[in-house]
C-alpha cells in the first residue's frame, strides 16, 4: 500500500498477470478514484484491501469527508453497481433485503430486491438503524447471501459493504455489537485534509463534478481474476507465527476484556496476503502485518473500564503489542531471492 505514480496507473492485462497484475490494478484504482478524492491514498488502498479479501469496511467519522463519494468513486472505477441505504430508526430489514409482493399481471407472487443487492452497498450511518434492521445485514456480510420469506439468493461478486457511522453524534444511535463489528474486514478514518489538500479540491469541484465523468479502469471480471494471485501470495511459518502472536497478545492483554477473534487473525492473514500483492511482492512481511494491525484487530477489542480511565484506546493497546512482539527476519533473505 502506499503512494505511487498515477500516471503508470495502468492495469492493462491485469487478468491472469499474478500480483503484478494486482499492482498495476492497484494503481490504476487508486490514482481513478484520486482524480475525485484528493489525497486519502491509505483510506483507498484500505478499501482496495477489502475488496480483494472479499471483506467489508467501516468507515468512522465525522460527516463532510467524503465517504459516500469515495465509494461511489470506487465502484464507477470498477464499472459495477452501487446502492446506497441511509440509517435510520425506521428503516426496516425488507428496506435492506427486498420484498415479494403479488403481481396483478401475471397472477402470481414477484421478488423486488433491495439495495442490498447491488455490488458496493454504502450503508450510511448503520447505527441510527435499529438492531432488528442490523441483523439483517449479518447473512449478507457473511455468507454473501440474503433469505427472503424461506428463499435464499446469491449476492453478486464482487460484494463489498461499506458501513459508516459518526463517533460524535451518539443520540438516537445503536452502537454495533462486537457480533456485527468482527464482521468487518478493516475500520478507517478518513480525517481532514491538509491545506494544499483542501484548496486543490477546491478548485477541481469549481465548475464540474469529477465523479460524473469517472470512467471505469477496471471491470469486475478482471478483479475476481486478481483473487486466486491474492490467495496465493506466501505466508511464511515464522510470518503467520508473528501474526498469530500480536492476535493472542490482544487476549492476554491487561487493558483489554474481549481480545481479537480467530475470524480475527483470519482476516489479518488474507489483508496482509492484498497488501502485498498491492505492493507486487508474492510473500508478506511483517511490515504488512504491522500496517493493517489497528485497522484490521482494533475495531474488535473490548477496553477494560480500568483501560478507559487510563485513556487507553484500541489503538493504543495495538501500539504496545507490536511494540513488544518482536518481529521476524527470515523475509530479509526472502527479499533478496
């Protein structure tokens, strides 16, 4: 992950082209969708990761920084179809998933499907939904598949949800429980910009919106072909050890009550398996595993009270276990192959 060059962003024969491919698809994805949201490359490649471990993201902050249009940045780059579902506290679980209702026409019972349905599913402010509409989610994220009225369909590959929630406004809000939280792949802020930032979106949103003539670089056929270069990517014993470490540390760790899930280490493993592909490597570092650590495991912790009083977040305990787990060396060698 990282910055690179938008101008060699060209996925060109991306499919069957191994992580190379994933490279150049990488790239192009992220300076297309850069020519909407000015800078936020890590925010990018953190959903780009997502995507190619067939994960989900939550994106937690305050309103006005673009989520929604780097979603839908993200599926024009794509070609592929985006739904949004706004969270509210009548929103209801068939609002989500669809209805049958009964066709005059033809005489017979119909199934409308909902937004969910489409390939990335923005889920705005999934916490002002109440937690019977929450759970309606739980299948799709899951299984990748919806059951309506005792039927049971397929959502479409690729399949992405990306959640967000404000962590200011808290009234009138259901917190997600750690049931729904392990469910996402990573959690991301975007946060503000910087200066130079800010006056250059400025000036590129001064006469026209960038995102209405985003062109796709990327169709979803190519990138479901990326996946089986993203599945093989190596994990070295010493490297899946140093992993499962920093997840057991999270258990044992005094500030923490709940630690991270096997899901959990699970899903570092196939982030961190994307990152190195993002970056053209077929092995991960520990340096992967260092880097999608707090995005990956923090969402997924449970703060002691006594933690809390101390002013110890989740990312803060990540911090002290990757501080104290040492890291392997055998990639060195590795690298030098």
């Amino acid at each position: 992950m990282g910055n690179a060059d938008p101008h060699a962003a060209n996925p060109g024969d991306a499919r069957g082209a191994g992580v190379e491919g994933v490279r150049r698809a990488a790239e192009a994805v992220r300076a297309n969708v850069g020519r909407v949201i000015v800078g936020k490359t890590g925010a990018i490649d953190l959903l780009f990761v997502a995507l190619l471990s067939e994960g989900h993201a939550l994106i937690e902050d305050v309103p006005g920084l673009g989520k929604t249009v780097m979603a839908k940045a993200l599926a024009r780059s794509l070609g592929i179809s985006f739904a949004r579902i706004q969270g509210t506290a009548d929103l209801l679980p068939s609002d989500v998933t669809g209805i049958s209702y009964y066709n005059q026409k033809v005489g017979e019972f119909e199934f409308r499907p909902g937004p969910i349905f489409a390939q990335i599913v923005l889920a705005d402010e999934i916490n002002r939904a109440t937690p019977r509409t929450q759970s309606a989610l739980l299948e799709a994220m899951q299984e990748r598949q919806v059951t309506v009225d005792g039927r049971t369909m397929a959502l479409p590959r690729p399949f992405l949800l990306v959640a967000t929630q404000n962590p200011i406004e808290l009234e009138g809000t259901f917190p997600l429980p750690e049931a729904q939280l392990d469910r996402f792949l990573v959690r991301l802020g975007i946060a503000y910009s910087e200066l130079e930032e800010e006056r250059a979106m400025l000036y590129r949103f001064q006469d026209a919106q960038p995102l209405d003539t985003l062109a796709p670089v990327l169709s979803s056929d190519e990138l479901l072909a990326l996946l089986p270069a993203v599945r093989a990517v190596t994990v070295t014993p010493p490297v899946a050890d140093y992993l499962l470490g920093v997840v057991r540390a999270t258990r044992e760790h005094p500030s923490v009550e709940l630690g991270a899930s096997p899901r959990a280490a699970l899903a570092l493993f196939r982030a961190a398996q994307a990152a190195a592909a993002m970056g053209g490597r077929d092995y991960v570092k520990p340096d992967d595993i260092k880097a999608l650590a707090a995005p990956v495991l923090a969402h997924r912790l449970l703060i002691t009270a006594q933690g809390r009083l101390r002013s110890q977040d989740a990312r803060a305990v990540i911090d002290d276990v990757l501080a104290k787990i040492p890291a392997p060396a055998e990639t060195i060698q590795m690298e030098r192959r």
